[in-house]
C-alpha cells in the first residue's frame, strides 16, 4: 500500500483541525496513518512560515495589550514581559519568531 503525499495546504488544514478540536498530535498521526513525528515536523514547519494566500492564522484568544514604551532598555534590545517573566530578544529579532516564543509560552501554561 501506497502512502498519500499531502501538500502543504492538507498540513495546514489538519493541524488547523487538531486545533480546533483538540486532537493530539499522537491521535492525529494514528487516524491518517503517519508517524507522530511527521505531525511535529509539520507543525514547526507551518509555524515559522507566513500563512497562506487567503487564509490568516489568527486565535480568537488573542487579544491586544497596551504597551508601554520607556527609554531604559539599550537601544539593541527589545524585552517584551509575559505575567512576571521578561524576555529580551535582539532589537533585529524577527517578529514572528519573537511571536512564536510567546505562543509556544501561551500553550504550555
């Protein structure tokens, strides 16, 4: 028996699907037959590119916060707070990436 190659867009509709259903990686990869580390590749790959044409990846939990803007830190560095945790990144760093760290913080608390 063959496997089927999903694209890219099936990715991220499925890992959209666990999402929203809360399916676990592990059960994910039984039902379409995959290894559970195929899921994770995929979901790493998918997380640090830019969505797809048409389609945001927005979570309705996600709300805006004020922000405060105070001439203490050095100028090459950026230190966004998370509850009591402060995190410094590089003034340069990649706001998606800067994202990805607070959302992957978001989901293990």
């Amino acid at each position: 028996m063959t496997k089927k190659r999903r694209s890219r867009d099936e990715w991220s509709d499925l890992l959209d699907e666990i999402e929203e259903t809360g399916e676990s990686p592990a059960e994910l990869a039984a039902r379409i037959g995959v290894k559970e580390a195929t899921v994770h590749w995929w979901a790493s790959q998918l997380r640090h590119r830019a969505p797809r044409k048409g389609k945001t990846r927005t979570d309705p939990e996600v709300r805006l916060l004020p922000v405060s803007v105070r001439d203490v830190s050095p100028p090459n560095r950026i230190e966004v707070r998370f509850g009591e945790l402060t995190i410094g990144f590089p003034a340069d760093a990649d706001p998606v990436q800067i994202g990805a760290v607070f959302l992957e913080l978001r989901a293990s608390c």
